[in-house]
C-alpha cells in the first residue's frame, strides 16, 4: 500500500481557500528551490566559460525564470552580482527568491491551523534565516552557501510534510502542488536549451556541448544520477530520454505526472468523484504515456515542450477550479 | 511580591525561594531563548499604522504573577456573579427591560448606544446565553482587594498568550514546577469547544461544526485566531468562505458547501452581515442575521453584547449586579464619574490633572487622558474635547495600582499590572480557568498595560494549595 491508498472516505472536507493556499505554499517552496539550483548552475557555468558565453548563460537563465524583459529595464549587462541580485533579493523583481519564499510562509500562515507545527515551524524558521541572508546583497564567495540555504529551507519544509502531515486532502494538494510546479520548472529548463540538442541529431556524430548539457543536469540535481545509470555516456537522445521520460528520476517530467496523478486519484477516491482536474490530467498524460524519445523528436522537441507546460498549466487551472480554491 | 514591610507575600515564597538560587545571566538568556521561540512559531501581534513592524511580538516578562488558591476561589465568585448578571442584563435589555422600568438604569445609556443593536429585541439566542466568552479586567488595589477595571463582553482577545506564556515557562524552567504547583490552564481550548458546542441551536446534529470566523491574516490578532481554531480542531474561516445556503450559513469546501452550528465570530457587530449592518463590510457574511434569528446558527458572542463593553454602563455594573442576583456585588468597581452628569463633570474639569479619563466607548488604551503624566497642553486639548461632549467620557482616580516585579537589565524592578481570567458561558454553567493573562506596563511608572501600547505579559499562576 503506498502513502495514497487510504481507506477513508472523506470526514471533513477541507475549505476551499485553504487547499489554495496549501497548494500555492507548495508551488512557491518548490519555485524557490529550483531558482536556487538554476542560479548555481549558472553561475558555475559563468566561472568556467569565457565572459561572452557567461552573458549568454545568464540570459538563458532569465529566459527559464521568465524575467528577463523585467531584468533588461533594469540592467544593461549580464554580470554575475547583477543577476544573482536580481534573480534572489530585488525589490524590483516581484519574483525574487525572497518573495516567493515570503509569499509561501504568507500562505502558510493563512492556513496554519490546516498544518503541523513542524512543518509551520520549517517554513516560518526558512522565511526567516533567508530574510536575514538576504537583508544585504550576496557576496561572490557567499553565493554558494546561501543558494544550498535556499535549497536547504525548501528541503526541511518537505521533509517536515513527509514526517509529519496527516495524509488526508491537505496532503493531496500539497503534492499535487509541488509536482505541478516542478514539472513546470523542468519543462523550461529543458525548453530553454533545446536548440543545444538538434544539432546533434541531424548530424549523427556531432559532438555535443558536454559543459552546456553537464548544466542542465545539474540544475536538476540530475548530473551523477545520469552518470550512473549512463556510464558516463553523453548523447542527445539518452539526455532527453533521462529528463522527460524515465520515471525513476523524481525531477522527470514523467515522474512529476505519475506523481500528480496519484494525488489527484486520492483526492478522486476522498471525494468519492473525479471532475475537470482528472479530466485535464488525462488529457495532458496522453501527450506522454507511451511516448518514445523518437516521437517526441519527431514532433519537435519545443513544440513538444511549450505544449506541456500548457497543458500543465491547464490542470492548475481545472484543480482550482474542481476544488473551489476561490468563491 | 513584597509586603509593605519587605517579606515576601506568601504566595511568591516558593518562587523567590528558587529565584535567589537562580543565576541573574542564565535568566537574561533565557529570556532571549523565550523571545526566540515566540518569533519560531510565529506568536506575534500587528500594529496597526507601523511599516516596519507589521509583526511584533508582545514583550513576554519571565517572573510569573502569583495568586493564592484561597484568593483565587474568592475572585471566581466574584467573577462568576458578575458573569452571570452581565448575561441576565443583556436579556433582559433585549426584552422587557425590567432594569429601566425600575429606574435603575437611564434609558438613554443604551439608547445612544452603537452597540444596542435593535435587530437583538424579542430574540434569545440558542441556550440563552448572550456572553459566551468574558473577560474581566481586574486591579489589585491592596492586600486583600481586587476591583474591575473594565468588562470584556464582545470578543476578549489574549487567551492564546495565556497559554502560550504556561507553555513557554513549562518549556525554560521545567524544574520550577515540580517545585511550585500551580494549576493547570491548558484544558482552555477544549473547555471552549465543549463550551461553544453545549449552546449550538437545535437543528444542530450530536457532534456541532464549530468555525472561528477570522477578518484574516492582517488582523492583529490573527495569530490567535488561528491558534484557537487549530487547538479546538475547528474550521478557520472568513468571509469569502461563508454564504447563506438552504437557511443555513455553510461553508465552502472542496467537496461544496457544507453547514456551520456555531460561528466563534472574531469580527465586529458592524462588519458581521452587510445586509443587516455596514453595507460596505467585506468581511461579513449577507444573510447571516437571518439565519440567526431563525435558530439556524449560533453566533458568540452574541451580537448587541458590546453594550456591556460600554464605560458608561460599567459605571452601573453594582446596580446591575444587585439587579439581576439579589446579591451584594462581591468585586468592587473603581470609582467612576459620568462626565454627562453636571456635577461629576464639574468635579472631573476641575482635577483633570489627577484622573484618568476614558471614552465611553473606547477601547485598547486609545483616546484617553492621563492626567498624572500628562502635559499641560494635552490636559488642555482634552478638557476642550471632554466640554463638548461631556457624555462622551467618564473618569477614574488614577489607583494605588499593585505591582509586580519583572526582570530588568539591572535585576527586579517593580512595574504596574492587571489581570484578565476568562471565563466561558454555556447552559452547563460558567467556568473560570485559573490564573488569565496578565499585562504589564513596562515602562517604570507607566499604568498603560495596552499590548498596543507597549504593554507586556507575564504568566498568571494560581496555586494549587
């Protein structure tokens, strides 16, 4: 029996704002985290490489988080301490690592009596070591720490879930939550370096730019999981196949759709009905299950992606929707 | 903690006995751990109109205020008869007003009052019971002697702190109660829903849904809210989360919407139904006045009750008192005088500088003189306001207030106190939980214990002797 088999039938459903809130609080936790692991990729990459290609980075990294016509109004270069200012603290950027992680601590407390006290204490403890962290901008050789800080927090405050939530709807929704976003999160990182892999497989044999995809992966915290089952092993095709089809890897998009879809079949079980959410998610699992890496290269690969993550987004929509998070 | 002659008061003697022994920095460091774990779990407070501030925490004063058993049983009668005729009055206000007819009490006292709500004459709410949750502000004004300062009939907020500030001691100093027993206050959440429940309305199934109705996170006293409906395992809910459903006021679920027995209502009268009250309240739910008066729900407390919050009518709280028990009142009021009276208000122009006065229907430690500590300008000020609206204010003799020491950078110092028990109202009777929260002015010579303010609190033990 897995952690979503229970068999209850549901008691007392939960009110519908605060399962918005629970699953808004997950989203951000999970945004703010994958920000963390998209800046040290980043930024590894712009120490490495020479100062034209860390430009180049760091746009793409922009690209990924969608702030890049906000950061240009801003800035008219790519440096290092800009970016990272930007992307983590500034006031300016009402997406900044500090918001997202204040807007999740904002939710948890408008549905704190629907949390334990450990995972209050996770999120309320995170907002503020990150707040202290970042009262000042962050220094060059203090990047690093403070990015494992940001993944650190988000880590506790699931972990805390895991350890001690009650697995009922406030659990289902904060995976759900959780997933969605990641799923999201993995789409666009993988969306904004697609053009690295075509070339590749036109030309068979082509070699592949091992630094830039050695990046993608790591800003999966995919890097030696690949390497493990790949043997070391560096091509466009197994790299893709990694990413968005192999469910062992929880960071996959295949595994964020297998995860999403057991919570919504427990809510589905919990509410003795299934609605618009199931039916969105089964329309979106049709673009995956059964696919191979060669379908998806054939149909495109970034048509392939912006087509997810609209359809990922869709399921939000329909699971606010179905669940009544607003009147 | 002190008598006048030095020794410490018996009720202190066990505590101070374990204090001499206790190092001064270990107890500064605690109570930076103490601060800590109140910011940890989030036990803060919003102040209203400051920025930086939006959250604060209330200074928490580590040398708990001590009562005797024998004491306390004597402040629960006291209590419990106030209680009770506060409960009788609000009836009685709202039908045959027996007290007017009488000539106990002038008409015109509730009549120009925003708080006497006309929608509450000829209804009783389910079980009778107006106050479901009181709190009584009491003074020490001597050795042996208590008074009320002031009665909190509409919806008394800082229980959360009282059990917080006993978990808080329980957690630093685990040792100091098997030394000193000191009854418990933590069954208060239960005692509450079971409290809330016994006055649910008769379409109410045999396990009533109880709601706490919060204005939100912005609310100062948000994080109390919250804190009683997660203690309670009740719903927390605003007003976008209700509507009037089948004459039922229910709540929106995920699985639709579902019907609530008994709302703990954490809002003003005047934001409760905006077809009923305000028209521009948010906060509300339209409707719900209807469901009321038709026995659907039960709201706490009940609407209309501010009236007894009214400065004016605590100046007739004796005269209720004896009213409505037949009995002497057992706690005294502080001496009062009605500014609308001619005579009271010559007497209160002319000693401005050595009265504290308040507005009739102020609360929070807003909108008042005290005349001690205040500057001439500001006595002037006031008296210009207090000569155009006499009605508007009473006065009271800045008191011999009692008090208790805190710790401060340079050891003990005393700092004046009041106390606040709560005391819950159900047809199964009323119940007091021993001790209250007890605030603390923390400026020396300050009488202002407003948390507002600046006011801080201590822990209230009654001992279990």
């Amino acid at each position: 029996m897995t952690d979503l088999d229970i068999p209850f039938a549901i008691e007392k459903p939960m009110l519908g704002r605060t399962a918005g809130r629970i699953f808004w609080m997950y989203r951000y936790l999970e945004r703010a985290e994958n920000t963390a692991r998209l800046l040290a990729a980043g930024h590894r990459m712009a120490l490495t490489r020479g100062a034209e290609e860390a430009s180049v980075e760091w746009r793409s990294v922009l690209t990924t988080l969608g702030l890049l016509s906000m950061y240009e109004d801003h800035y008219d270069d790519f440096l290092s301490a800009h970016v990272c200012d930007f992307v983590l603290r500034s006031k300016s950027n009402p997406e900044s690592v500090l918001s997202m992680f204040e807007r999740a601590r904002t939710n948890a407390r408008a549905c704190r009596s629907s949390i334990t006290l450990e995972v209050w204490e996770a999120v309320n403890e995170g907002w503020m070591s990150l707040r202290d962290l970042l009262a000042r901008p962050v220094r060059d050789s203090n990047l690093n720490s403070v990015l494992a800080a940001i993944r650190r927090e988000s880590t506790l405050a699931r972990g805390a879930t895991h350890g001690t939530m009650l697995r009922n709807e406030v659990y289902s929704f904060s995976r759900a939550g959780t997933f969605l976003e990641r799923a999201d999160n993995t789409a666009r990182i993988l969306d904004v370096k697609y053009y690295l892999l075509l070339p590749s497989l036109a030309h068979v044999g082509t070699a592949l730019d091992t630094g830039q995809w050695d990046n993608v992966l790591r800003s999966l915290s995919a890097e030696l999981a690949y390497r493990w089952l790949n043997a070391g092993r560096m091509d466009a095709r197994s790299i893709a196949d990694f990413l968005i089809l192999d469910v062992r890897f929880p960071r996959s998009l295949a595994f964020c759709f297998s995860a999403m879809r057991d919570n919504l079949a427990a809510l589905a079980r919990l509410h003795g009905k299934e609605g618009v959410a199931h039916e969105a998610m089964r329309a979106a699992d049709m673009r995956l299950t059964g696919k191979t890496v060669e379908d998806i290269f054939d149909q495109g690969l970034h048509e392939f992606l912006l087509e997810f993550i609209a359809a990922n987004a869709s399921i939000a929509s329909a699971i606010s929707e179905e669940y009544r998070f607003v009147a | 903690m002190e008598n006048a002659d030095g020794t410490v008061r018996a009720p202190y003697r066990d505590y101070k006995a374990w204090l001499d022994k206790q190092d001064p920095a270990l107890m500064r460091r605690k109570g930076v751990e103490a601060e800590n774990l109140f910011r940890r779990t989030g036990i803060t407070f919003n102040v209203y109109g400051e920025d930086d501030a939006e959250e604060r925490l209330i200074p928490f004063d580590m040398v708990p205020r001590i009562i005797s058993g024998n004491e306390w049983r004597r402040l629960s009668r006291g209590i419990e008869q106030r209680v009770r005729a506060l409960n009788a009055f609000m009836h009685d206000l709202y039908h045959r007003q027996e007290i007017i007819r009488s000539g106990r009490l002038p008409e015109r006292l509730f009549r120009n009052n925003d708080a006497w709500l006309p929608q509450m004459v000829g209804f009783t709410p389910p079980g009778a019971v107006y106050t479901h949750i009181v709190g009584i502000d009491l003074v020490r004004t001597g050795p042996d002697e208590f008074m009320v300062l002031e009665d909190n009939a509409r919806t008394p907020s800082g229980v959360s702190y009282m059990l917080e500030n006993r978990e808080t001691m329980m957690a630093m100093f685990p040792e100091l109660f098997a030394q000193v027993k000191v009854q418990p206050v933590s069954n208060y959440p239960r005692k509450l829903a079971a409290s809330l429940a016994a006055c649910a309305p008769d379409s109410a199934g045999p396990k009533p849904t109880i709601a706490v109705l919060t204005p939100g996170i912005y609310n100062s006293a948000y994080y109390e809210h919250a804190f009683l409906a997660d203690q309670m395992g009740a719903e927390l809910v605003e007003g976008s989360d209700l509507r009037v459903v089948d004459a039922k006021v229910q709540m929106r679920t995920t699985d639709g919407f579902r019907p609530i027995d008994v709302l703990y209502r954490r809002v003003d009268d005047d934001f409760l139904d905006p077809l009923t009250f305000n028209p521009n309240s948010v906060l509300g739910i339209p409707g719900i006045m209807d469901v009321y008066r038709a026995g659907n729900i039960t709201i706490a407390n009940a609407p209309g009750t501010g009236v007894a919050d009214d400065k004016a009518i605590y100046s007739f709280m004796p005269e209720i008192v004896e009213f409505y028990t037949g009995e002497k009142p057992l706690l005294p009021n502080v001496d009062t005088w009605r500014c609308a009276d001619p005579d009271s208000l010559k007497y209160v122009l002319d000693n401005l500088d050595e009265l504290v006065v308040k507005e009739v229907h102020g609360s929070g430690g807003y909108g008042m003189l005290i005349g001690p500590t205040a500057s001439k300008k500001k006595i002037r000020d006031f008296r210009k306001k207090l000569e155009a609206k006499p009605e508007n204010y009473i006065a009271q003799p800045t008191l011999a207030l009692s008090t208790c020491p805190i710790l401060t950078r340079r050891g003990l110092a005393p700092r004046h106190v009041d106390l606040r028990p709560f005391v819950l109202c159900s047809p199964d009777g009323v119940d007091i939980t021993p001790g209250g929260l007890t605030r603390v002015a923390l400026k020396k010579g300050s009488l202002v214990v407003n948390s507002s303010q600046g006011g801080g609190t201590k822990d209230s033990w009654v001992l279990d002797d």
